[in-house]
C-alpha cells in the first residue's frame, strides 16, 4: 500500500486535550511493512513523535517533525496452552475494543482495564492500570521497530521494567514503535475485584462475569471522568506520588484524615487527586483551563485553552501541593 506524506497537518483531530498545533510532516502507518519501508527510505526525522489515540499527550506548540499516526490493526489467537490463551494484537487497535473483544471471547484478565482510551501500542509505554490491575499482568511480549535501523525487536516482560506508570519504553521514547503486543489471558473465571470501588459496584451481583466486570468499570469511570468528546483531556494529569516513612511520618500527623496506601519498601503511595482537592482546586477554573468537578487529577479543556495555558494551570497546581505536603507531582501526561 502506497504511504501518503501530509504537510503542515493540524493534530486537533489526533489528541484528547483537542489542541490545535501542525505537524510539519504527517503520515499513517497500518502495517509493520509501512514502518519498515518508510525507516528504509529515510522518511524518519532527527524528530520523530509515534501517536495512537493521542490520549496521553499535550501539544504546547507544533511539532517541527515527523508525526506517525498508528493505525495497526489486527487480533489473532496465536495459541492455547491449558485454560491460557495468547493474543497477538496489533498496536494500533484501540485499547477499549480489545478488551471487548477478550469479554466477548470469554478471556479473563483484561477487564478491570475497560473504558480507558489509546491504543494497545501505547498502554505498556506507560503500564496503564486501574481498579487493582495494570497492564504489564497479562502482557507476554512486545514487538517494536527501531527507528535507525528498521529491525525488529521483541521485548518479553521481564524486559521491560515495569513499575507504576513506567516502563522501558518511557527511558527513550520515540526509539522504538511498538508493532505488536502479545498478551496471555485465562478462559477460568479469575477476577479482580478487590478494589473498593469496584467491590462496591458488584455488590448486587452474585457471581459476576468479566462482562459484568467491564461494565461496573464503564459506569464507575463515566460518573467520575469527562467524556473527551465533550470536553478535551488527557485522563488523569499527574501520577499518584510515592513518599518515604520520613515524610509520610510528619504529614499523617499534621493531615490524620490524609489516605494512603503502605508498600513492601516502606514507602507509601498517596492519592494525587486527595492532595490537589485539599489544596482548593476541585473544580476551579481559569479561563480556558479547569479541573474536573467529581475528579480533581482531571485537567479539562473547556473549548479554547492553549498547551501552554493548560500547562500553565498544571504547574500552578504543582507548587501549591509543593508548597503545603512538600510533594511534587509528576505528570503521567507527555508533554511536547
């Protein structure tokens, strides 16, 4: 299939937070031999940014480079080994299809993930998680192209140095374009729910399905977070900070109410949406720019905002949770 090179392209249409800044150059790849060829010709540029669903992504201003639009589709039964199924994916699916396709197929292990926008290319880069799971649990493999040499290379898990919201593939992004994810899921009822909030949603149903998982996830995740359609955003703006004893020490004693969470290394993670709220920005609006009402880790655009003006707000939120925990929050969004 031939490639089309677009110029000065607006990416309004290819981010959530709807930004509108140009690529200089623009082009959409929907196979692993478009990648290939376009590496082989020379195409890739000194810069070079990789998008799906632009979900997890602020444009501050264009981009002087080559945009890669990732359209690769495909879900393929590779093989099954006992009550394990292994799923080879192609990366640019849409997260949220694949794991309707798991429920409909009867495959355990992807549900808790359900409703999150991106694509599967994009969810180990950042090990996407929610409700008690995160995606590096069911990944097996990741297969990429580097961008200097067209050569593929696969990753296995272990490879990968997963953590929270962290993987390789954040040490130097833009290297490698994931191609393809292999992902092994169990067809045995294991479900997670151990999480609060969706223990709480299930409570009605005996012996709920991963169909009944996904959809207590849905309605969780549409009472709580802005639809990106209506109001731009990138889900959740900051990751949640992980402190050590010391501090975690002298803030539960100034902030008993303060929730966390203990961990095996003596550290201690606290809810980032907590720590804005008590700073007084839980639906606060500056012009273009506010947080969301039921969910304060939001940043939403509410029609006009720039990059720099969200980015802006993001910062000012930054400093006053600096100032008052002595914490600084990092952003789970890439900033360009």
């Amino acid at each position: 299939m031939l490639v089309l090179f677009k110029e000065n392209i607006s990416l309004r249409p290819y981010n959530t937070f709807h930004i509108d800044v140009s690529a200089k150059r623009f082009v959409t790849i929907r196979t692993l031999e478009d990648i290939q060829g376009i590496i082989k010709k020379g195409h890739i540029l000194r810069r070079t940014l990789v998008i799906g669903g632009g979900s997890n992504i602020l444009f501050t201003q264009d981009y002087p480079g080559l945009v890669v639009y990732n359209r690769i589709g495909g879900i393929t039964l590779f093989k099954e080994e006992g009550d394990k199924v292994i799923l080879d994916v192609g990366s640019g699916v849409t997260w949220d299809r694949f794991v309707q396709y798991c429920v409909d197929h009867g495959y355990y292990g992807a549900e808790n993930l359900s409703y999150i926008p991106g694509t599967v290319g994009a969810a180990p880069i950042q090990n996407i998680g929610a409700y008690g799971a995160q995606v590096s649990d069911i990944i097996l493999s990741i297969t990429g192209v580097d961008f200097r040499t067209g050569t593929k290379r696969i990753f296995l898990r272990e490879d990968c140095d997963f953590g929270y919201r962290r993987s390789i593939f954040q040490l130097a992004p833009d290297t490698y374009l994931n191609t393809s994810v292999r992902f092994r899921l169990s067809t045995q009822p294991t479900l997670n729910t151990s999480y609060p909030a969706l223990a709480n949603e299930l409570k009605k149903i005996k012996n709920p399905g991963p169909e009944d998982v996904r959809n207590a996830v849905i309605r969780i995740r549409r009472r709580k977070l802005p639809d990106p359609e209506q109001r731009g955003n990138a889900g959740s703006f900051f990751k949640n900070p992980f402190v050590e004893h010391s501090l975690w020490e002298s803030l539960i004693k100034e902030f008993p109410e303060m929730p966390y969470h203990k961990y095996e290394d003596d550290k201690f993670k606290i809810p980032a949406a907590w720590l804005i709220e008590q700073c007084g920005w839980k639906g606060k609006q500056r012009g273009q720019c506010a947080t969301w009402p039921s969910q304060p880790l939001v940043i939403v655009n509410l029609g006009k905002a720039t990059g720099e003006e969200i980015l802006d707000f993001a910062r000012d939120i930054q400093k006053s949770v600096k100032k008052r925990f002595n914490i600084l929050l990092a952003p789970e969004v890439r900033i360009v």
